[in-house]
C-alpha cells in the first residue's frame, strides 16, 4: 500500500502529534508498506529520513493552552499539491486537519480515500466550529475518522457531528523496556523523573518543583531528572538536573533512570503517551487526576489502576503520592506489573494494524487512488485567515 502522511506541526520541533507520524510512518514501513511525510521543517539544515518532505517552515501560534508551529502560503500549497501529484497514493492520512495548517491545506487540495486522526479533545474549539461552514464541504471528504482517545472522539461528534473509530497513540514497547539508565542514576538516594517541554505551564513542571521542598524533608538525597526544551526562570536546587531536548534513545533512557516518573500535568491532555512510555520502561508512575491519564492508567485487566494519582495542580497532594510510591517497593513492584501487562496493548504493532483497517475500508468506499483537487484552495479562498 502506498501511504501519504501529513504532519501539522515541524517535523524538527518535538511533539506528540509529530511522534506518533513518525513512529507510525516507522511501523507502516516495517510492515512493507510505502511510506511518503509531508511536514514542515524549521531548520533548513535539519537531517531527514528519506521519507520525509520538506514543505516549508511554520510559524508559532497559540492553541489550546500550548503554542502550535503551523504553516500556510503559496511555496507550501505548491509543494503540498506537487507531493500529492507524485505521491500516487492509496490512501491519504492527515493528521489534526482541525488545525489551520498543513493538514487542512492537504484536505482542501485532495480527494479520493483520506483518514483523519483527531489528537486534540478541545470541546471549545473555534476551528473546528469555522469548520462546521465554510469547509464542510472539504471535512465531508473525510472517509475514515479515528480519534487518539474518547475526549478526542467527543470533540469530533460535538463540533463536526460525525463518529470516530478510537485508536489509541501507539508505543515501541521493546525500545524503552530495552533501554539502559543514565550513569549514576537513580542513586542511593531514591530519583524521580520529568518528560515535557518544560516552560509550558500545563506541563506542569512549576507544580512539581513546588512539591520537591516537602519531599526534600523526609528524603533529603532525593534528585530530579528533567527533559524536554525550553527555558525556566526559577532558580533550581542543584539536586535537580535539567538535561534540555532529548532523543528518543535518551529519553528512553530518562525513564529507566528514575524510581517513580511524574507527570504533573494540569489541563488540554487528551491521551498520556508519557504515560504509556514510563510503563514500556517499567518505571511506576504517579500522574495528575486528568481524565486523560486516568483513562490510561485504568484501562488494564486489573481492578487497581496502573499508577497513582495526585489532585491537579495540588503540589502537596502531589508530593503525599510520590512519598507513598517511594516508601514501599512493595507498591512500586505491583505497578510496573500492571503497566508492563497494561501497555503491551499500545505496541505499535498492534496500533499500526488497528490504522490499516481504517485505510482498508476507506479504500474500499473511495472511488480510486489520491488525487489532486483540479484547482489550488488555500483557507482565504473560503473566508477563513491564512495564519
């Protein structure tokens, strides 16, 4: 099968969306399908897999609680509709088409079978509610819906009054479990771990930070291990270690460096592939009460959760669970059990067959291959802004 994918947000930039088209795009090729990205890339000089296709750079624009790096523009239709020609793809998949960026340009640009995973659970979205008018026209093109969890499936019957199949983001579960600790970690002195780009206050680092003072006082060796991008501006005590951007083959390696993975979170999560990550590296994990995460972490065989759970934005609650986790083995021994068996589900070997299924019977309800639209539409040609 020949496979286009379409990538919102830079491929250069870390993200989830991102992430999850990479490793589906890696899994669809281990499966021996074709495989062609488009996405934009920031760095001119940014190393790619052959696979990928540059279409121009983006910019930065708020979005629900984050900041997205989106892209629109004439080199970008004009590279969008060129890769469609060439691709000659049999089936097209877009990814966050409820974003005004390269995905929605794609959608306006084609038809024939097109998939859509919706990763946002946004229950007030102003796009998606645009999209309801003037491009209803272009979302009915839209064959097969899959939405990254039940949040996310919600906003799409809410705002766009169609259903979604859910298939959950996808993990590798052999890389992380695989994967050696950093030297001199976790130490005698007991270690706990952060994943997130750490200057976006719904990740939730400040709250964690603010626990580790209580924490400090009955476990006075304790360290924290923190990834992600992006710059703080407290002051830190030195038995925090800030590690900055990671590659996936260190980050994996973050989570099997630390006692307990924390995932503060407070707000705009519609999944918890951090979650997922920590349980593939066998690492007990106490997370924010998100409904997101506690999907996640209850959606094991067993009766008891995979994970503890702290109240949102609470630092003392927080720094109560992770002191529970940290005073019984016992407790930590019982949770990595629960996610070991919970996340061989998310193996993107399983996912990635879920996602073929939806290309299967899009094909088979689409009347031959992509092509493209026999006129360039750019968002303004429909009343909508091209940023």
């Amino acid at each position: 099968m020949r496979v286009g994918l379409v990538s919102p947000y830079p491929w250069d930039v870390p993200g989830g969306v991102v992430a999850h088209v990479r490793d589906l795009a890696e899994t669809l090729i281990d499966f021996g399908h074709d495989v062609s990205v488009i996405a934009p890339v920031d760095d001119e000089d940014a190393p790619l897999p052959e696979w990928v296709t540059r279409a121009g750079r983006s910019v930065p624009v708020p979005f629900n609680g984050s900041v997205s790096r989106l892209v629109f523009g004439p080199m970008s239709l004009a590279r969008v509709r060129r890769w469609l020609h060439d691709g000659d793809f049999d089936v097209l998949h877009l990814h966050s088409p409820e974003t005004l960026s390269l995905s929605l340009l794609a959608l306006m640009n084609a038809r024939g079978p097109i998939v859509a995973t919706f990763h946002a659970a946004n229950p007030r979205s102003r796009v998606l509610a645009m999209l309801q008018s003037p491009l209803q026209v272009h979302i009915e093109k839209i064959v097969g819906r899959i939405a990254v969890s039940p949040a996310a499936r919600k906003t799409i019957v809410e705002h766009l009054g169609a259903d979604a199949v859910v298939i959950p983001n996808g993990v590798h579960v052999s890389r992380f479990r695989g994967a050696e600790p950093l030297d001199d970690w976790p130490g005698a002195g007991g270690a706990l771990g952060f994943v997130g780009r750490i200057d976006e206050p719904r990740k939730g680092l400040d709250v964690l930070l603010d626990a580790m003072p209580q924490l400090w006082r009955t476990h006075p060796q304790l360290r924290l291990l923190v990834a992600g991008p992006g710059e703080l501006d407290r002051v830190l005590d030195p038995r925090v270690t800030v590690l900055g951007q990671v590659d996936e083959q260190r980050k994996a390696s973050v989570y099997r460096s630390v006692d307990v993975f924390v995932a503060p979170n407070t707000g705009g999560e519609s999944f918890g592939i951090i979650l997922l990550e920590s349980m593939a590296a066998g690492t007990p994990i106490v997370a924010s009460d998100l409904d997101a995460f506690r999907r996640v972490l209850e959606s094991g065989d067993g009766d008891a959760p995979a994970g503890a759970v702290a109240t949102v934005g609470d630092p003392e609650s927080l720094a109560h669970a992770i002191a529970g986790l940290l005073a019984s083995p016992a407790r930590r021994d019982r949770l990595r059990a629960a996610g070991r068996s919970l996340v061989a589900r998310y193996d993107w070997s399983v996912v990635g067959r879920e996602v073929l299924r939806v290309y299967e019977t899009a094909i088979s309800v689409s009347s031959g291959r992509v092509v493209e639209e026999p006129e360039p539409l750019e968002p303004a040609a429909v009343g909508l802004p091209d940023r």
